[in-house]
C-alpha cells in the first residue's frame, strides 16, 4: 500500500512539479537574458546622452575662451586665469587660433596641421554654431577637433580650434564608471575608430559588422579565442549641432559576464529542484510510513480480535482520523467482549438449568457470570417467599465477603412491591432518590445508582436482580442487555420451580401408593413408614453430615 501511495504520489505531485520547474528554468533563462541586453543596451544609451553633454560642456568652454582671447591681447596663458588655463589644459590637449587667411597660431600644446575648412564647414561656423572636425592620421586613431568661430558676427575675426583631450571625453579617468567587464568601443561615420578598450585582433576592432551597418541601435554577438561576445550599439546624432554625423558608441561584453546570472541560475536552480524534489520523496517515505503505522496497528488489532483476544487494544496517537477509527475499534472490542461474556454466560445458565435443578446453584452461575458480563460494581438476586411476600432472601457478590457470594435476609415494603409491580422492565433509582429497603444487601462506598431487574412468574412477582453502578453512563449502556439477561433467569428459575414442583408431585404419588399398599391387610398397616423412618434412622447413623444423605419431602 505504501508503494501504492508513493506512486500515485510520484504522478500527482511531482510530475507536475518537475514539469513546472521545467518550464519556469527556460522562462526565468529567458527572462534573465532580456533583463541582460535591456541593462546593455540602457548603458549604451546612458553613456551616448554623457558623451552628448560632454560636447556640449566642450562647446561652452570654447566660448568662454573666445571671449577671454578677444577681450586681451596678450598670451592666452597670461590674459586667463591660472585654474581656469588649467581645466582647459585637462580638457583639449591643444588649443589653436586660425585666422581668415588659413594660418593657425597655437596658444598651448601641439595642435599639428589641419586641413583647410569647407564652405560648408565655414558657413556652418559663421551661422554662430561650433564644429566637431575628425582628423584622421595614419598609425594612430584620429582626433577629434572642435572649432567655434571668435566671433559670430564677424567672419574676419578668425576660428578658435581645440583638439578634445579623449580621456576627458569619453572619461577615461574613471569619472564615468562602466559596467563591469564592459568594453568601449568609439567609431566615427566612416567607421573609423576613435577609441577601443578591446585588443587589436579582435573581429570587431576591424570592421563592424555588415548586418548591424545601417542600424541607430541594436545588438550583434560575436565568436573570438572560443569566447562568444554580446555588443550592443547606439548611434549618435550630432550633425545639427556640430556638423558632424555623429558617433557610433559600442559596447562589448563576453557572454559569461552578461549573462552572469543566467549562468548562476542555471547552476543553482537545476540544484536547488533536486535536492528539494528529494527532500520531498524523503519526507513523504516517512509520513507514508508513519501514516501507515496505525493500519498496520489496526490489522494487528483485528488479528488479536479474530484470535478471541478481546482484551487487545489499539494505541493511536496521530490525532487524525486514524486515532478516531483507532477509539471505535477498541470501541467495537469492548462491545464484542460483553457480547461473547453475555453468550458465555447464557450458555453457561443454560447448561446450569439443564444439569442442576437447585435453584441456589442457578443463582450463584448467574450472579458470577453478571459480574463478568456487565460494568457493576455490585449483583444481588432476590427471591421473594411464597409465603411471607414481604422477605426477600438475597444471594450477593460484592466483594466484601471472603467467600464470593453471601446470602442475608431483606424486607420488601408492600409500598415497594406495588412499585416494582409497576415497573415490568427495569427500574432505575439514581444517588439522589429514595433508597427502597431491598437495596441495603448492596450498600457500598461510591455505590449510588442501581438498575433493578423485577422477574415474573405466572403474573407474580418472584425475584428481583439488583445491579449497582458506580457510573451512571455503564447503567445506561447495559439496561436493555441486563433485561435480556433476566429474562433468561426467568426462564431458569421457572425451569427449576416446575422441576421441584415435579418432585414433590413424584413423592405425593409415591405416598399414595404406599398407603394404598398398607391399607388392604392389618398385618402391614404403617409399614412404609415404618421402614421409611427406619431407613433415615440408620442414614443419620452412618452419615453424621447432612449433606451426604438423599434429601426427600418430609412425611
């Protein structure tokens, strides 16, 4: 059965559960790798809207220094202050003036040589709106210029250039931190690049990939040295407000590090529904069993029972259902143990009515078998006198005798013989009534509730069986067995009364016919009773104890 359980358990329970976790392992996988490329492609974007202000404090502090160098005419490092120099110094690694003529002069660092401007490109300037200008130069990444006219409404006036420090720009110095073991990757709109965190080789350093060409933001994965990548990209418009196209901002990240928690889910989860799937099969084995110990208590019980053990009880503590059926059973044992005591005892009052035809030895089979069938503490049976109707000549067991049953005298009012006459059944007289004369043969400590029992014979009153109770509820559960009971007493001592009767009916005839006999000759006038009184003469003679003579009527 255990086994049983067990597997309907296995197809309800876990199967459903397995499948579930099956389930939510792909879809937390899932969800776990959209929640990674929407956190890429968020930092991406966080990082071009930096770069974008970048520019635009970039752009402020080119004005700042047009506007000192047209306000002095001496050295841009005498006419600005000294941290004010500084901060330009930490943000352009140069700085140039260019005049309408095409010759720059350098006001701090090595600006190198620049290529002549456009008409675009100065019409774009002279409209009062700065330029971002990428050079490109061989063996090197290109640099990033940033030129703002001197003066918008003046065109004569010349250009200020600077060359954008990149540590600055794209905050090198760790102002801006980037996502762990995230890579940058900077491209202008010829793909050329401007700054790259990754090494040389890689596929993407050389050219960006032809599927993702074309597209303002999107994500493209790559294999290298038997590592797969994940890059998100964003493009960065720029062209309305420095002429420039703009950039493209990329980041690299190995799939280890942007799927670091779907890799640690995949461990821990498949983990996690084993040992809990085993925990499960542990625990139910041991409730199973622990369950099943009270039906395997209650077969033991009804093996006990089929074996006419009556006494064998059922201890079940669960405090479910099985501790109920375990209460009704050592119920159901109870009840057959008083139903095989009460057939016992009939049987054996039967056997006595069949064997014996002394009415005291039927009444001391029936007491004893009354105590063993019934919960009473006490058993007198009362057998009223023919002639005085107010004796009762009582045989009790009630444990206080040495021997087991004893024999009194007891006096019946006629008030209570009228009450009894009444009471065809049974009568109940609880602790709190009137406690009739007959009771005092079974008067005890604790004894307050009796069940008298009034047995009829030819319409007359003829014995009393009294039980006497301790607990009332005992009364109440044998009241109708105890009636069947003296019913049957009613039966054996009406069995025994026609007997005796019998008996005495044989000896009269004997008499008669004896007196017949003595009466045709003189001679054996009173010779039957002669000998008769003779013969008992020589018994009381021979046999000193009454109980050894034959009995016989008197003459």
């Amino acid at each position: 059965m255990a086994r049983r359980i067990f597997i309907i358990f296995f197809l309800c329970a876990l199967i459903p559960v397995g499948g579930l976790a099956v389930i939510a392992y792909h879809h937390v996988s899932q969800q776990l790798e959209e929640q990674s490329r929407a956190r890429l492609k968020r930092s991406v974007k966080s990082y071009s809207l930096f770069l974008f202000e970048r520019f635009l404090i970039l752009e402020t502090e080119m004005t700042l220094a047009g506007t000192h160098i047209r306000g002095s005419s001496q050295d841009l490092s005498k006419s600005l202050d000294y941290s004010y120099l500084k901060r330009l110094q930490n943000r352009f690694s140069a700085m140039a003036l260019i005049e309408p003529s095409g010759i720059s002069r350098s006001l701090f660092g090595q600006f190198g040589k620049t290529k002549s401007l456009t008409e675009e490109e100065r019409s774009h300037l002279n409209s009062g709106r700065h330029l971002v200008k990428i050079l490109t130069r061989s063996g090197r990444h290109p640099d990033i210029l940033m030129i703002s006219p001197m003066d918008s409404g003046k065109p004569q006036s010349g250009f200020l250039a600077g060359k954008v420090n990149p540590v600055y720009l794209l905050a090198l110095n760790e102002e801006y931190h980037l996502p762990a073991g995230t890579h940058l990757v900077l491209r202008d709109e010829s793909q050329n690049i401007i700054h790259s965190s990754l090494p040389q080789d890689l596929p993407i350093t050389r050219k960006f990939p032809p599927r993702a060409q074309g597209k303002t933001t999107g994500f493209f994965e790559f294999d290298w040295d038997s590592e797969s990548y994940l890059a998100g990209f964003r493009w960065l418009f720029m062209e309305p407000q420095f002429l420039v196209a703009g950039f493209n901002i990329t980041f690299v990240q190995s799939r280890t590090n942007a799927f670091l928690d779907i890799i640690e889910f995949r461990m821990i989860f498949p983990q996690v529904i084993i040992l809990s799937l085993l925990v499960v099969m542990a625990l139910s084995i041991h409730f199973i069993h622990m369950s099943l110990q009270p039906l395997e208590r209650l077969r033991e019980g009804t093996r006990q029972i089929a074996g006419s053990n009556f006494n064998h009880r059922v201890e079940i503590d669960s405090r479910d259902e099985f501790e109920k059926l375990g209460a009704s059973f050592n119920q159901m044992a109870d009840q057959l143990k008083d139903q095989f005591n009460e057939l016992e005892t009939n049987a054996l009052i039967t056997r006595s009515v069949l064997s014996s035809l002394e009415t005291p030895k039927i009444l001391e089979t029936v007491i004893s078998g009354m105590r063993e069938c019934f919960s009473c503490e006490a058993v007198a049976i009362g057998l009223i006198d023919t002639e005085q109707t107010d004796r009762i000549h009582c045989f009790v067991a009630d444990g206080q005798a040495a021997e087991r049953i004893r024999s009194l005298e007891c006096q019946l009012l006629p008030s209570e013989k009228t009450r009894l006459d009444n009471s065809s059944e049974f009568l109940i007289i609880r602790s709190n009534q009137h406690r009739p004369e007959y009771l005092s043969a079974v008067v005890g400590d604790g004894l307050g509730d009796y069940l008298v029992l009034p047995i009829f014979l030819d319409a007359r009153l003829s014995a009393i069986i009294t039980m006497a109770y301790r607990d009332p509820a005992a009364l109440d559960s044998d009241r109708l067995r105890a009636r069947q009971m003296a019913n049957q007493v009613a039966v054996a001592l009406s069995n025994s009364q026609l007997m005796e009767q019998l008996d005495q009916l044989n000896w009269g005839t004997l008499r008669a016919l004896a007196r017949a006999v003595d009466a045709k000759s003189p001679w054996t006038a009173g010779h039957s009773g002669r000998v008769t009184r003779l013969a008992l003469q020589l018994a009381e003679t021979l046999m000193p104890d009454p109980k050894e003579r034959p009995g016989r009527p008197a003459a």
